[in-house]
C-alpha cells in the first residue's frame, strides 16, 4: 500500500493488491500518506500457503479490480471500472 501511494505522489498511476486480513492497515495507511479514498485490490488471506498455479488464479480474479483502478478500458471499449 506504501508504495503504491508514494509512486502516485510522484505521478506514477498504481494499483496495490492486498489480502483481506489487511484492510484496515491498508485504509489507515493511504490515509495516512494523503490518500483517504485510494482504492485497492483485494484478494482472500492468506497467500504464502498457495502454489503458483493457485497464486495465478488469484492474479486473474482480481485482474478486472486492477485494470479499473487503473482506468484501462475493456475489449468492449468501455472502462473497466465499477
């Protein structure tokens, strides 16, 4: 979360993914670098216990979230976001 509000300080556009054990330290976090309505992607705890096949999966679900975050439009030319 730390990063991703730094590089949008500097004008780099990004997207942080954390795990749902984490919301709160990740809210009080952007709050605290300035940023009380960042939005993030959020994905099931925990991670560390998973193979990368299933770490894949997990990119992939979230996938639409980030491209949102990220104002990339779809395939139908419409935005991603929510």
């Amino acid at each position: 979360m730390a990063d991703g509000t730094i590089l949008e300080t500097k004008g780099v556009q990004a997207a942080s993914i954390i795990t749902t054990a984490f919301v709160r330290a990740a809210s009080a976090m952007a709050r605290r670098n300035g940023f009380p309505a960042y939005r993030y992607a959020m994905i099931p705890h925990p991670i560390g216990n998973l193979k990368p096949d299933q770490v894949k999966q997990r990119a992939r679900e979230v996938l639409p979230d980030i491209l949102a975050i990220l104002g990339v439009e779809t395939d139908g030319g419409e935005s991603a976001a929510k």
